[in-house]
C-alpha cells in the first residue's frame, strides 16, 4: 500500500480529495459504459471487450494528461491560453462546415480513427482566459472600463456563438460559467446585467430566427417541455410526443422508476436497449436502474463534494488567478454533471450532455481531466499557504 501511495504522489500532486472523488467516478463510469454499452455489443464474443479496452486506454490517456498538468505551474502553463482559444475558434468552424455529422450536428472533427470535439478545448480555455483577466483586476474593480467590457463580451460572444451553431446546451453552460466567473472576479454588477441582457436577448433572437443546426430541434424541445410541464396537452399530442421527442425521456423514467427501490444489479439493465444514448446521455438512469436510489442519490454527493473542494481554493489560494479558475472550471464540470442528471429526470428539457468522467466520451474526458489536473495545480497553494503563516 505504501508503495501504491508513493506511486500516486509522484504522479499527482494537489487536493487528495479531489484525486479520491476521480478515481471513484472513473471507476463507476467504467463499470456503466461496459453495462450499458451491451446493447452495442451483439456483432462478437470480442466485441464487449474492444468497449472496455477502449475505454480503459482512454482513461489513462487522460489520468496521464491530468498528472502532467496537476505537477505544472499553472501560472506558467497557461501563458499562451489565449492562442489556444483564437485556435479553438477556428476548429470550431472547420468542425461546423466539414465535420463529423451526428444527431443533426456537426461538432466533431475526425482524424482517422479519432474524433476530436473542439467546443470542448473552447470551453476550458475561455475559463481560463477569462480568469487571467479578472485576476489581473482584482485589486482595482474600477479597472473594467468599456474597453475591457468590450474584450470580454468579445471572447465570451464569438466562442458562444460558434459553439451554439451546433451544441446549445455546451454554449449555456459556457456562459453561465463566465457568469459565476465575473461574479467573483468582482466585475460591476451592473455590467454583468449589461452582458446578460444583451447574450440572452440575443440567444432567443437566434434560435426564434432559425440560426444553427440545431435551432429547429431546441425550440420543439422548449415548446414540449413546457407543454408538458405548464400546459394541458391532448391525448393525441401526448401521444404524438410519446413516440418522438419524449420518448427517450419516457424510457429514462422507467428505468429510474423500475430500478430505483429494487436495483437490477450491474449488468441487467432492460431500459439500456431502448435508450439511444444509454451510455452518456442518459447514463444516470442505467445508474438508478442498476444500482437503486443510493447511488442515484450518491452521484450528485460527489460532485457536490468536488465542487466544494475546488472552490476552497479561493480562501487559500496564493495567486489570484488559481482561485478563480480553480472555481470555474470546477463549477463548468459539475453543471455539466447536473445537467445530465435533470435532464434524465425530466426537470428541464431534453439535451445532451454527458456526465463528466462517468459516461462514455473521449475528447470530453480528456478536457475534463486537463481541467482537473488545473484544479489540482492550484489546490498546491494550500501548502505554500499554510507554510507562509506558520
């Protein structure tokens, strides 16, 4: 054991906690993408174990990317943060005009056997960006003058916008988590109701004008969802929706319902067959289905518990930077994390996004782990922290 511990200190440096928190999701995503990917897996003996092997080199390509990161000095290895965005952008584009098409959208680029999502490189390098500059400011909140408004609103629209041309729910979270990074950047509350009023106005300008690929497909989801939250639908249009946009949703509240108080066990569960997207999407109620209430009731927990630890690290950290991106990029993973979960319990519309480190995915767990290995540099302050006060 005292070799094992050794091995993971030499390669992780940071918050054990967060380090725990992602060995433990890791290990349930592993265990639920080989149970849920079963109804993908009929074309061989071999074929259930070329998932699982796929998965697990994934994996480690990405606890290798967090390690590297978590030992680096972040304020050194974030210097060129914004050519990375600027790259971002036009990856982004060449993604939106000759892509990998799936599900009506072109978000991936393939190489080769690979397929790489920018949106997600965008995501984490906006965070960051965006906390380099409110850190510079942290000391004079009088220093956003318009210019700087401007240059914020820059970053923050052409990176929304673009990823909104394809990935709605992934341009929310983006903004959101800038949001909560002006927020605690000390930005002027006043400019942060500029910037609201202007990106949301603008958002429901642009998906009423039928801008994107996806626009159609969001305001019939919107419409569905509040029809079937606020409205009195007929018997033929809650069948009508039955077999079309709710339908996933239908199958996700089963499972949940059927497993929730008498688990399936790992491995049994019946409503994987009929989820399209049982092993990201709507891997949470393959987890209720599986494994009962407890572990549906536990998933949120930990990702409570991770956004706690990663937000500590604004009381400790030495630099103002490490605090702030500590905190967004903790707050941008666990909404993601949320958002899958309310979607698969009907509590807002239907959209697609994985549960970070938990379902199935190869470029978002590579940024998710990147983002983690950040979080983990910046948890390295406690230390100097503590030693500086002694």
């Amino acid at each position: 054991m005292n070799t094992i511990s050794e091995r993971i200190k030499k390669h992780f440096d940071g918050d054990v906690h967060i380090l725990l928190i992602v060995i433990l999701l890791s290990i349930v995503g592993v265990i639920i993408q080989f149970s849920a990917k079963g109804r993908l897996t009929m074309g061989g003996p071999f074929v259930p174990l070329q998932h699982l092997v796929k998965s697990l080199v994934i994996l480690v390509g990405g606890f290798y990317a967090m390690g590297v990161f978590s030992r680096k000095d972040y304020l050194k290895s974030t210097k060129y943060v914004d050519l990375a965005l600027y790259g971002s952008w036009f990856l982004i584009g060449l993604a939106y005009l000759y892509g990998k098409e799936a599900g009506g959208a072109s978000r991936w680029l393939q190489m080769g056997p690979l397929s790489f999502m920018p949106s997600d490189m965008a995501k984490l390098c906006l965070t960051i960006s965006l906390s380099k500059m409110f850190a510079a400011r942290q000391a004079d909140p009088e220093a956003y003058d318009p210019a700087v408004l401007f240059v914020i609103c820059f970053k923050l629209g052409v990176t929304c916008f673009l990823i909104f041309l394809s990935n709605f729910s992934t341009s929310v979270i983006v903004f959101v988590t800038s949001i909560v990074l002006m927020i605690f950047g000390r930005v002027p509350y006043k400019a942060i109701a500029i910037v609201l009023g202007i990106f949301i106005s603008t958002g429901i300008g642009l998906i009423v004008g039928g801008v994107g690929q996806r626009a159609e497909t969001i305001k019939h989801r919107i419409e569905v969802y509040v029809k079937r939250m606020f409205g009195h639908p007929s018997k033929e249009e809650i069948e009508l929706d039955d077999q079309g946009t709710n339908y996933q949703l239908k199958q996700s509240l089963y499972a949940i319902a059927t497993g929730g108080l008498q688990p399936k066990g790992p491995g049994n569960s019946q409503f994987r067959f009929h989820l399209s997207q049982a092993e990201s999407d709507f891997v949470y109620a393959i987890i209720v289905e599986e494994w009962g209430i407890v572990a549906g009731f536990l998933l949120p927990v930990m990702f409570m518990w991770l956004f706690w630890r990663g937000a500590l690290a604004i009381s400790y950290s030495a630099k103002p930077l490490g605090g702030l991106m500590s905190a967004g990029l903790t707050f941008s993973i666990v909404s993601q994390a949320f958002l899958n979960m309310f979607v698969a319990v009907g509590a807002i519309p239907v959209t697609g996004q994985p549960i970070p480190l938990v379902s199935a995915g190869g470029t978002s767990l590579i940024f998710t782990m990147i983002s983690i290995g950040y979080i983990l540099s910046v948890t390295r302050d406690k230390a100097k922290t503590q030693l500086a006060r002694t």
